[in-house]
C-alpha cells in the first residue's frame, strides 16, 4: 500500500507541468459531479418550500345565511355575518365573513369585497348607495358600478335554498380587472 | 489543417483570457486565490487515503442536516398541542415531506456511524500523538454535541416512541449526585414532560447545539491545520518525513466520492423506506414499550444491570470513567509510537469497550425477541404506526369547532345513541366520547367516518380481528342500533 503511495505522491505534486491536465479534468469532474447531485437534491427541497404555492386550496364550502323566509320583505340590502370552515395548513379553521343579501325576488348575494384595492364597503343609509371608504368607488343598491376607480360591479357569490336555508359559497375574486376572476 | 485549427485556437485563448481576467478581479478584491491555496493546499504526507475521508463527509453531513433542518423547520411547530400535528403534515400532505423528514432523520443516525469511523480511525491511526492533544479533546466535544443533536432532535415529533424515550431519557439524569432532580426539571421544564419540554428541546436542538457545534467544527478544523494532517501511522507525527501531496485534488476527489455515495445511500432509504411517524404521545399509555434509537441501545442495556443502591456506579461512575479515559488518551498514551500492532495495551482497550457497546446493543435486541410479552406489545405497537401512518392526516380543529360533542348531542338521535353507547359500556375499552385506550381503537375519525351501514354491520357482526381484541357483537334492538351508529358518526 504505501509502496504505491510514494510514486503518486511525487506525480501528484512534483511532476507538476505533467498533472495539470489530469488535475483540470479532476476538477471538471468533480465540479459536475457536485453540480448534478446539488441540482438533484435542490428539487425536493424546493418543492417542499412551494408547497402551499402548488396545491390547490380545498373547496369552499356552502355556509348558512339565514332562513330565506327572513330575507323576503327587504327593501335594502341586508349585512349578514357567516361562519366558513377553511383548512388553514394543518388547522381547521372558522373564520366570520360579513355578506349583503340583497332585496328583490331572485335571491341575490354580495361579497362586500370592493374590486378595487380590497377594502370591505359599507351600505351607505341615507344615500341608498354602496360607497367604498377608501377611494370612494359607488355602487347602486344592486352592486352595479355608479361612479369611482373600481374596475367592475361588486361580485355576486354563488348561493342556493336548501331547506328554507339561504346558504353561500364565499370566494374572493381578484381585483383590478375588469371581470370576475375567482383566487383559488 | 492548420487554418481549420486556427478559429477554435483564438476563441479559446479568449475564453481563458476572460477566466483568468475575471479569476484576478476577485482575487484583488477578495483573495480568492490565497483563500483557494490555504483550503485545497494542505500537504498530506504519504499522500491521500480513504482512510481519510471521514472528516470531510461530517461536515458535508452536518451541512445536509442544517439545510433539511431548516427546511422542516418552514412547517414545524414546537409545542406539545401542534407539534405531532405539524409533523403529520410534513409527512402526510406536503410535498416531499415525508423524504425530506427522512432525509434528516436518517441523516443524523449516519452521522453517528461516520463519527464513529472517524474516531476509530484516527484512534488506530495514533492520529492524535504529537501535539495533537486539544485537536483529539476538540473532536470528543463535536462527539458529544452531536449525540446531544440526536437526543434533542428525537423528541421533537412528540409520537409515542419520541414521548417514552425522551421521557427515559430524562429521568436517568435525576440519578447525577446533587443536582439530579434539578437537571431533570431543568432539561423537562417542570417535573412532567409538556409543552415546556418540546420547546426546550427544539431551542437547544435549533439554535443552542447548533451555534457551539459550529464553533467546535471551526476550532476542529484550525486544529487540524495548525497540527497538520498526521498520514499513515508509520509516519513521524511531529516532524513529517514522507513525501506530501496536497489536499486538492485527490484527496478532495475521494471526500467528495464517499460523500455522493453517501447521499445517494440516504437518498433511496428516504425514498424507498421513509421515516415512520407514528400515534401522538399519550402519557395515559401504560402498557408503551419505550425502546431508543439504536446508538443508544448499548447504554439502555447496560442500565438494566445496574438496580438500587449501586445504580449510581453503573449510571454515573462508569460513564464518566469512559468519557474521562477518551477524552484523555493522548495525556495517557503519551509515546509517539504511531503503529496499531506496537500499542497492543491503547488498542485492546478501545476494541473492549467498542466490543462491549456492540454486545450490549445485540443483547439488548436478544432480550427483546426472547420476552413473549415484551416481543407481543412491540408488534402492537408496530402495528399502530402502521395504522396511523394508512390513516388520512386530520387537520387540528379550530377552537370553535371544539364544541363538535355539544353540537351532536343536539342531534336527537345521536344523543339517544350517547346513552346506548355508555349503557353498553363502549366507553369501557372505547373511551369517552370514542377517544380510545389501550383496549380499545380510537372510533372519533377514520372510524366514524365509515358510513352508516357498514358500522351498524361490524357492530352486528364484529370482524374475527375486532373478536380478537376482545370486541363482541352488540345485541341491542334496531332503534337503539341505529342511534347507537348516529352518535359513532357525529364523533369525527
């Protein structure tokens, strides 16, 4: 063993002009050997950072608004508070979302979500109008665009009675476009 | 000929020449090359070996673990409430979770096997003589920093297994004289194990241990160059005679082999055969079996001898004795005297005590198999890993939905069936509220999940596996039944 040593020894560092070559392709070798094996191994590492950027959030459920009996003699839109079940990582959670049902026959729901920049609007009594406290976007009473920098009408969430239970779907939808764009 | 070569000839001396401007820029500014020159030049005498290799994987190892770790640490959470949950997650929902997990979990019993090649090597080798004294001491703290990483670590996921061993683990240290019981609560957070204790844990594991094991690797490391690397054993430790060679390439080239070769090693067994995580800690368990992670099985089997009043001897006096013998070596073994076979007295005695730790550990595992009822409950609880790791990951509830029993005993139905269920004495092996004990499974989630129609059946007609387990075939009318079944469902 050590016999063998002493001859690669003095090739290794004495005979020097001889190994640069063999020493450049060690290190090429080396080099790409590092490379490939760092890339390989930087994949499940980066998938397991992105996690919550490639799933697909679980579907929203349908959450009570109330009886459809009580909503039947409105004459402007009414605020309700609703319970939703979202999974928030590892944790079940249930957060309150405020939602305006509003008057009329077809059974209509609005998020108070303004399209603009995300502010919550509230029903403005006195001017029988929706009007958005941060940039003054306004809405008629059916959430259609009056006036201001919103991009669209407010959005409608998906509702449906089961029952006699007015329920909703609440969904954020994306602002600064024109059209109604669901996040998932 | 000569004109065809003429083009690739240019573009190459130009290709060298924007390396080379660029090698000097940042070598004026930053020193790359007498950086590179102090780290890859380091002379071996007799040249480089394989034997040499473990040094350098330890380090690339300890830097694989720092990254996964910190990697798990994005989902972790340390308290004895999430803790166990969040690890389910990691291993049941997020993306290369479960390899990643094994990756680390894996890893740190490799660094336990590569630590122990290192210093075997350099103890045969006599690697530690000649003014190498605080070198070799420098090496038994990482030795011990590392198995404080392993022990520290293995309680984090708060499983059964992670729960008793820790809690083992933590009791032997109120038999150190004096100040024992103050350890135990020290290391605990109080005198039970909770919350304190996974928190304490994850603090030393996380920022502690880490932080003094990195200035132990950089003093190691300076040590190490300081003295020089010490070659073969024939070789003078003081003044090197041997022809050198120096660090790069060749001995850069095996380091990083062996380490490729280890992460590949690690790569398929995470891949192939993850870490397992199994039920969350339940201190109410009377009948758990708690056995360590193999490295310390030797020390477990070697407790086992040592009862009353002379424990201390074998817990305390002995340990300590061995620790003091290895971190004093070469203040004992003093001659300069490289070669194995002309230190027959140093040898023998570290083959001895390897030899013991190996025997210890074998025994320990004989002693295992041969006890019926200790071999029977390990099955068991074989079996409920498995089980929990078959079964979906159930998110943490949030606080509101904490209300679920009140909510179902609302539901007439299921609130007749409350009462069937407590006068047929489920609760018994069952539990309240279907949580499960020793006797009996959990039946709040997976199994109340079942639908309606199949429960009412294996409750009419129990499987030869639930008559095993003491199960018997509910004989109530088919109102009561059915009830019975509404409640088992609103549990989930």
């Amino acid at each position: 063993m050590s016999g063998a040593e002493k001859p690669t020894a003095i090739r290794g560092d004495v005979a020097a002009a001889k190994s640069v070559s063999r020493r450049s392709f060690l290190g090429v070798l080396l080099g790409f050997g590092t490379v490939v094996m760092g890339a390989a191994l930087s994949v499940p590492l980066i998938r397991f950072a992105l996690h919550p950027l490639l799933t697909k959030t679980t579907e929203i459920g349908w959450s009570d608004v109330g009886k459809i009996d009580e909503f039947a003699a409105l004459t402007a839109p009414a605020k309700r508070l609703i319970r939703v079940e979202q999974r928030d990582a590892w944790r079940k959670i249930i957060s309150e979302k405020a939602v305006y049902v509003l008057p009329g026959k077809a059974v209509r729901i609005l998020s108070p979500i303004c399209p603009h920049l995300g502010c919550s609007i509230p029903w403005n009594e006195a001017k029988q109008e929706f009007i958005c406290p941060c940039h003054v976007a306004v809405f008629a009473m059916d959430g259609t665009k009056i006036s201001g920098p919103a991009p669209r009408s407010m959005d409608d969430l998906d509702s449906k009675v089961e029952n006699g239970m007015l329920k909703v779907r609440y969904q954020y939808f994306r602002q600064l476009i024109p059209t109604k764009e669901p996040l998932s | 000929m000569l004109n065809a070569n003429d083009p690739e000839e240019t573009t190459q001396s130009q290709h060298v020449t924007i390396r080379q401007r660029l090698y000097k820029w940042l070598d004026v500014r930053v020193g790359v090359g007498s950086i590179l020159h102090e780290a890859l030049g380091e002379p071996i005498p007799g040249g480089a070996r394989w034997a040499y290799v473990f040094g350098s994987v330890l380090l690339f190892l300890f830097i694989s673990q720092t990254i996964t770790g910190v990697f798990l640490a994005l989902y972790y959470v340390p308290s004895s409430t999430s803790a166990h949950t969040t690890v389910a997650y990691i291993v049941k929902e997020v993306t290369g979770g479960s390899f990643l997990r094994s990756l680390h979990a894996y890893g740190s019993s490799v660094v336990v096997i590569v630590l122990l090649l290192h210093l075997t090597q350099t103890y045969l080798y006599g690697a530690y003589k000649g003014r190498r004294e605080l070198l070799w001491i420098s090496g038994c703290v990482l030795l011990a920093l590392m198995l404080a990483m392993a022990f520290t670590g293995y309680l984090l996921p708060w499983d059964q297994k992670a729960y008793f061993a820790t809690t083992v683990g933590t009791n032997m240290a109120s038999d150190v004289p004096f100040v024992g019981t103050w350890l135990k609560r020290f290391m605990r957070g109080g005198d039970e194990m909770g919350t304190l204790t996974v928190s304490r844990f994850f603090v030393a594991h996380v920022f502690i241990i880490p932080a003094v094991l990195i200035a132990f690797i950089a003093t190691h490391v300076y040590l190490f160059r300081k003295a020089g690397a010490a070659g073969p054993p024939s070789e003078d430790p003081v003044n090197p005679q041997m022809p050198t060679q120096r660090f790069y390439p060749r001995q850069v080239v095996m380091d990083t082999i062996v380490a490729l070769v280890m992460i590949l090693i690690l790569g398929s067994l995470a891949h192939f055969m993850p870490t397992e995580l199994g039920p969350k800690a339940n201190p109410a368990d009377t009948q758990y079996v708690p056995r360590p992670e193999w490295y310390y099985l030797p020390i477990f089997q070697w407790l086992k001898y040592w009862r009353g009043p002379y424990a201390i001897i074998g817990i305390i006096v002995i340990p300590a004795i061995t620790a003091a013998l290895l971190v004093l070596v070469p203040f004992i073994d003093r001659r300069l005297e490289r070669r194995p076979w002309r230190r027959p007295i140093a040898v023998g005695v570290f083959v001895l005590i390897l030899g013991g730790f190996v025997a210890m550990g074998l025994m320990s595992v004989r002693d295992d198999r041969r006890d019926p009822s200790i071999a029977k409950q390990v099955a068991k609880q074989r079996q409920e890993v498995e089980q929990f790791m078959r079964e979906q990951f159930e998110p943490e509830g949030a606080a509101t939905s904490l209300s679920a029993p009140v909510v179902a005993v609302v539901d007439p139905l299921a609130a007749a069936g409350k009462k069937v269920y407590d006068s047929e004495s489920c609760d018994a092996c069952h539990g309240e509220n279907g949580v499960g004990t020793n006797a009996g499974p959990k039946l709040a989630g997976a199994i109340a999940q079942k639908s309606a129609e199949e429960l009412s059946n294996l409750l009419r007609h129990p499987t030869a596996k639930m008559i095993e387990g003491e199960m018997k075939p509910v004989d109530v009318s088919d109102d009561d039944l059915k009830a019975l079944v509404a409640y088992i469902k609103s549990l989930k």
